[in-house]
C-alpha cells in the first residue's frame, strides 16, 4: 500500500506537468494561428485599399480625358454622357472630389446631339 501510495504521490505531479506544457503548446500555436490571421487580414485590407485608390485614380484620369474632349467639341452624345455618369458616380462612392467634379458639372450642361 505504501509503494502505491509513493507512486501516486510522484506520477501525479509528473502527469500534471506533461498536461501543463501540453495546453502551453496547443495555447501558443493558437495564438500563432490567430497572429497569422490577424497579419492577412491586415494585408487584405492594404491591398483593398491599393486596389480602391488606384481604380480611383484611372476613373479620375478617364472621366478628366472625357470631359475635356467633349467640353471642346461643346456638345455630347447621349451614350457618352451615360458612360461618364457611371464613371463619375463610381468615382464618388471611392470618395473622389475636386477637378473631376467640376468638369463633370461642366459636361452635364453641353448640348446632348445623336
């Protein structure tokens, strides 16, 4: 009875170890696991970003190039002012502004011809 009472005594504790550094273990993994998410999602959200500014910028430059072409011709055909329209409303939902704007404003008033 002893032997056993001195076996429990010292597996005990060496089986409390073992299950400590194995939650250790799986608790770090999680937290690489998790840091790893968080780091894509990071990187995700630059790319979205990247993605969103420069799909900004080419609006900006064709609705620009459009606008000036038809201001100079002082009239616009209605398919062409449909398609500056789309690109201009797109333009402002990524938060474009300024120049873009005011020539925009400028096409809207030329003469619609077929």
């Amino acid at each position: 009875m002893e032997l056993l009472t001195i076996l429990i005594n010292f597996v005990s504790p060496l089986i409390l170890l073992v299950i400590g550094k194995w939650l250790d273990y799986r608790l770090e993994k999680q937290e690489q696991k998790e840091q790893e998410k968080r780091q894509k999602q990071k990187e995700l959200e630059k790319t979205i970003l990247e993605l969103k500014e420069g799909t900004q910028a080419i609006l900006r430059d064709r609705i620009l190039q459009s606008c000036t072409h038809f201001i100079e011709e002082k009239q616009i055909t209605p398919l062409a002012l449909e398609n500056i329209t789309r690109m201009y409303t797109s333009y402002k939902k990524l938060g474009g502004n300024g120049l873009a704007t005011h020539v925009y404003e400028q096409v809207k008033e030329l003469e619609v011809k077929q």
